[in-house]
C-alpha cells in the first residue's frame, strides 16, 4: 500500500508541473487590426511615435477635436520629428521633419483631408531646419502636435482668415488698398467631391464673384492676387465674405507689404 500511495504522488507531481509549464509560456494574442491604425496616425504626424499594439485599442479621436487656431496666430510644435507637407493630406510629399518647440505663423486652416486637421504653416524660427511654408496636421487634444507660442514677428502680413465645414457669412474684413492675395483651399468630405464658391460684398452694393470651384477627390488650392482687387475697387474698405460650400474649407487675406511700404 505505501508502494501505491507514492506512485500516485509522483505522478500527480508531474501533471502539476506540466500545467504550470503551460501557464508560464503561453503567450496572449495581439489582435492585428490596431498596428495599422496606430501607423496611418504616425504617417500624418510625428515621425517614429507609432504606438504599441493593444489588445483592447484606443479610438480614433474625432476632427471635432482638432485644436482651433485663427489665421495669423503664432504656434509652436509639440512633439518631435512633426512632418511638413507640401499639401494638407497624407499622400502629399514631405518638405522636412520639426522638432520639438519649432516656432511657426498659422496662414490658412484647419482643413480636413486624411482624419486629420491641416494647417498651412510658415517657418518663423531662425534655427534648422528652415523651410518657407508647408502643411501640418495638427494632432488631437488634449496632446496636440500644434499648440499656442507668443513670440514677436517684424511683420505678420495675414489680416483675416476663415475655415468651416459649409458655408458661411464672414467679415467684415478692411482693405486698405488692392494690395492683398485672398489664398483658400477646400477639401471634399467624401469622395464624389464637393464645390467651393466665394462671393465678396462692399458695406453697401452688390456682391462680386470671387471664385468658382468644383472640388474632385483630392484638396485644391487657389489664390485670388492684387489684381482682383485693382479690378473691383468698390471692395476698398470693409468687405464681406460670403461661402457656399459643401467642402471643408479655410480662407485668408494677406497683406503684400506692410502699410506704407
């Protein structure tokens, strides 16, 4: 009988040590899907901060929380090796990387194109690498890629600026002469495209066009230059914008040079 008992203790010694093999060298499964949402985000925003696969994930934030900036606003990066495109949109080329604490001047934006918020930037830093201007997403709160910098400028030439989802009625915006570039750039929604039309009114008189644009799959970029305005000189003075649109779209008037010359 003491013969039995200990053969059944032996044996009941090793199952307990194969079981315990398996829990130690079992590995859990990572669920694939999430190490492609985090690259398509490192794509649009700083290079080499692709997140770690998660078993459970982290939702894609939404574009309503896309930090606001007005056009003319001063901004510095937030996160290092921030890509700068040559158009607002993943697919777009890269111009260079930023680091962290870049000193930038907002010119047009936000506009939506790749699930991101875009904004037409220009390089106001004096320290490498230099640019002149490209485009930048963003990012999302509360941990954006762009966020608020107070620094001087020895001239800021944008005067007014405006995005939205739509259309809208703006202004007014004052003109001191016909020396002004009025820049836009609308981006469809979805991808049958959408139309950007823009009209300018004086305080008093009928509406001019402006501009007329039918938008395909991909942001398009315009520019309306002095000449426009030499043209219409009832817009000298205080003009209203006034956009009817499906697009996502921004809008800005730049000064050409200061007042005065």
């Amino acid at each position: 009988m003491p013969g039995r008992f200990r053969n059944r203790a032996l044996v009941l010694t090793v199952l307990l040590a194969l079981i315990m093999s398996g829990c130690l060298f079992a590995s859990p499964s990572v669920t694939p899907s999430m190490t492609a949402s985090a690259s398509q985000q490192a794509s649009a925003g700083p290079s080499g901060t692709v997140a770690p696969p998660s078993a459970t994930g982290i939702p894609t934030p939404g574009l309503d929380q896309v930090p606001t900036f007005t056009a003319g606003t001063t901004v510095a990066t937030n996160a290092s090796g921030l890509r700068v495109r040559s158009g607002p949109g993943t697919s777009a080329g890269v111009i260079t990387l930023l680091p962290t604490g870049s000193r930038l001047v907002v010119e047009l934006g936000p506009v939506r194109a790749s699930g991101h918020g875009w904004y037409l930037v220009r390089d106001a830093d004096p320290d490498d690498p230099t640019f002149e201007e490209g485009w930048a997403a963003a990012g999302f709160m509360p941990n954006p890629w762009l966020v608020p910098a107070t620094f001087d400028l020895p001239f800021n030439p944008i005067v007014a600026g405006f995005g939205l989802v739509g259309s809208g009625e703006f202004g007014p915006v004052h003109l001191e002469d016909a020396n002004y570039t009025v820049r836009w750039v609308a981006s469809p929604l979805t991808g049958s495209g959408c139309n950007f039309s823009v009209d300018f009114a004086p305080g008093a008189g009928a509406a001019v066009r402006a501009v007329r644009s039918p938008i395909g799959s991909s942001p398009v970029p315009g520019n309306l230059y002095g000449q426009f305005f030499a043209e219409h000189p009832e817009l000298i003075g205080d003009l209203f914008v006034s956009v009817t649109s499906d697009c996502s779209w921004a809008l800005t008037f730049v000064r050409s040079e200061p007042i005065g010359g």
